[in-house]
C-alpha cells in the first residue's frame, strides 16, 4: 500500500544526475585506463560530462529565474 504523503525524488533532475553518472564513469574508467588513446577517451567523457552537468545546472537555474510567461 503507497502512502499519499511520501513525495521522494519528485525534484530529481535525472539528466543532472545522469551527467554526474558520466562523470563517475569517467573516473572510474581512467583509474584503469593505458596510456594513450584510453587516456585520451576517458578524459573526453570526463569533460563532456561536466559541460552537461554545468550546461544543465546553467539552463536550470536560467528557467527558474527568468522564465517570462
């Protein structure tokens, strides 16, 4: 039986928290990562998850507080 007043990730933003996924992974991955192209690849999914999360954090904040409607 649910309970009506259990409100538990109603304000998850899930493309944050999937672009701090990516990040995670990134590090994860380059702690095991060869030299080289492995390097190469595992910092560039490290940097296109921060300019998500960052992006998203940005147009997030830039809705809430400018929003004209």
């Amino acid at each position: 039986m649910s309970n009506p007043n259990f409100k538990n990730g109603q304000k998850l933003d899930v493309q944050s928290a999937f672009a701090f996924f990516v990040i995670m992974m990134g590090l994860l991955f380059h702690i095991d990562a060869v030299a080289g192209v492995h390097t190469v690849m595992t910092l560039s999914t490290i940097l296109i998850g921060v300019v998500w999360f960052l992006s998203r954090q940005y147009y997030c904040h830039h809705h809430r507080y400018h929003h004209h409607g």
